[in-house]
C-alpha cells in the first residue's frame, strides 16, 4: 500500500474520492477559507494562483471574490484530483477560474505574474518545500502576497487523528506523525527559514484553532471516512470485513469526544504569510 502523501502515486489514487466529495467539502469548508483569503488579502480585480487546489477550495471561493475584473488560476500536481475543479467549473459556469496541471516545485508561468498565491493543506506535500517557496517567490509580483494553510499537530484535529489512528491500527505503515509531510509545519516557525531563504521581504506565521461542538447521533465524518479509506480498499479482496474494524474503531473514537451532550471536536490549523519585496527593495 502507497502510503507517502509527497508521491503523485497516493493523490491520482484519491481523486476520483475526492472528486465524489467534493460539493460537500466545499460546504463544510467554508470556515477554513476565511482566515486564509484574510491572511492573503484577497480583492476584487487581482490575478490570485492557487496551489494543490485539488478540487477547488480554496479556488472558488477566492473566484468569487476577485470579480469579474480577476482571475483565479486553480491548479494541482496531478489530473485526478484536478478532475473535481475542472468539473466544478463547468457545472457551476463559473468564467473566472482556470484549472491547470502544475507542479508547485517548478511552477509553468513567469516571474511576476500573481498579486496573489494561496495555497490550502498542500505546501506540506511538496517533496522539496524550499523550492516550491522559491517557485512562489518567483511568480508574485513585487509586493505580492502569499498565504499557505498548513496543519497544526495532528493530536489538536480530532478527525485526522481519529480516523488516521483507526487506518494506522489497521495498515500499520499508514499512520502519519508530527513531522511527516501532512505535519511537517505543525510547529510555530517551521515555515520562517523557508520563506527567508526564497527571500520574502516579510514573514508571518499565525494560528487558527477552532473547537466545533457537533450534535450526537449523525455520523458527520463519514465524508472523511469516504476519503481516506475508500482509497485503501478499493479493490482489496478482504474490503468489508476490514472497513468494518476501521469503522467500529472510528465510531468508538468520536464516542469518546461526546460532551454533554455534544461531540466537542478540535481543529488546529495553521497559516505562513508572506510578502514579495518591492522592486530594488
Ligand atoms: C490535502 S489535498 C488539498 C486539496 C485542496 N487544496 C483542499 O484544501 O481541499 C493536497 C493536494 O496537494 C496536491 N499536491 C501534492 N503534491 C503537490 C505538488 N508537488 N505540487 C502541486 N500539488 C501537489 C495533491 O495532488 C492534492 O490535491
């Protein structure tokens, strides 16, 4: 089993997963977007490059608020996960977004050509970070502005940990720690010396941590569950019996996060700014 989260082998896996996925996602992600487009300073009318965007958040949301008079360029390392931006857009007939194949290591566009680069959940994925903050040094403008989310520590987000905890008991091999690449950032400053050597003019690292507290007796992480196992069973001679373990074990997990009444869950992200200097500057 695939289980380096740096490898285009484990994203075209995931795709048509998350391509399924993906209307639903962008629903409930919504409380996600926002500290990040406030993060890069998102307006009307700016050419903004998005990074990973998988299937299409934080594209879309970001779309809508550049206008008519902007443009959002939506783009992933591999097709499969693209597959939902490049549906979503025709579905939704939206003309100010465009979708394309792009390694964020070595990005296909000029110097200078974004006021804005965002990225959500994939800067970690880069197998080579320090050149894909290079890369988006390179493609901002002068005094452009660029805002990643990353993770924070995989114990503060009660879904990966459940749900990671539950594949890993299972798979072994597939559990993933604080500095793997899905945590590499998960530590305030890990991202400094980064945007210092790709020589930002300025750096920022903030976090976003948030304690949602769910009804009992609706089962809101099946999305996930979808996501992350549907990919590892696909296929599998021993599928049912095997997701019928990683289920009872995820069920008993977010049984233990019930509080009065209420499953009180933890999402700890975190968000590295950074600005382009000005020309001569
Ligand atoms: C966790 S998903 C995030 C997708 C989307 N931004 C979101 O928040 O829902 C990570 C994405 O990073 C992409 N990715 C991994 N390595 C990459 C690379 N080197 N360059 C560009 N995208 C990459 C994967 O294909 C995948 O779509």
């Amino acid at each position: 089993m695939t289980v380096d989260s740096s490898s285009d082998a484990y994203w075209r896996t995931r795709g048509p997963f998350w391509q399924r996925e993906a209307d639903l996602m962008a629903r409930a992600a919504q409380a996600l977007n926002q500290p990040l487009i406030d993060a890069a300073n998102i307006a009307p009318g700016q050419k903004v490059l998005d990074l990973a965007s998988g299937p299409g958040e934080p594209a879309f949301t970001i779309a809508e608020m550049v206008g008519p008079d902007g443009h959002v360029v939506a783009t992933d390392l591999v097709e499969e996960m693209l597959a939902g931006t490049r549906r979503r857009i025709a579905d939704l007939g939206v003309s100010n977004i465009s979708a394309k194949i792009a390694d964020m290591q070595a990005l296909p566009f000029e110097a200078g050509s974004f006021d804005r680069v965002t990225c959500r959940y994939g800067i970690m994925f880069a197998p080579d970070p320090a050149m894909a903050f290079s890369e988006v040094r390179r493609v901002l403008r002068p005094g452009g502005q660029c805002a990643f989310m990353v993770w924070g520590p995989r114990p503060n987000n009660t879904m990966l940990e459940i749900l990671h905890q539950a594949i890993a008991d299972e798979f072994g091999g597939a559990n993933q720690h604080d500095g793997d690449a899905p945590f590499r950032f998960a530590a305030n400053g890990s991202m400094t010396a980064l945007f210092d050597a790709a020589g930002f003019a300025q750096a920022e690292e903030r976090e976003v941590e948030m304690t949602p507290r769910v009804e009992t007796g609706k089962p809101f992480w099946e999305v996930q569950f979808r996501m992350n196992v549907g990919p590892l069973l696909a296929g599998h001679p021993d599928a049912a019996p095997i997701e019928a373990r990683i289920r009872k074990k995820v069920e008993a997990g977010f049984a233990d996060t019930v509080v009065d009444g209420h499953h009180q869950l933890s999402i700890h992200a975190r968000i590295g700014r950074g600005t382009a200097p000005q020309v001569g500057g």
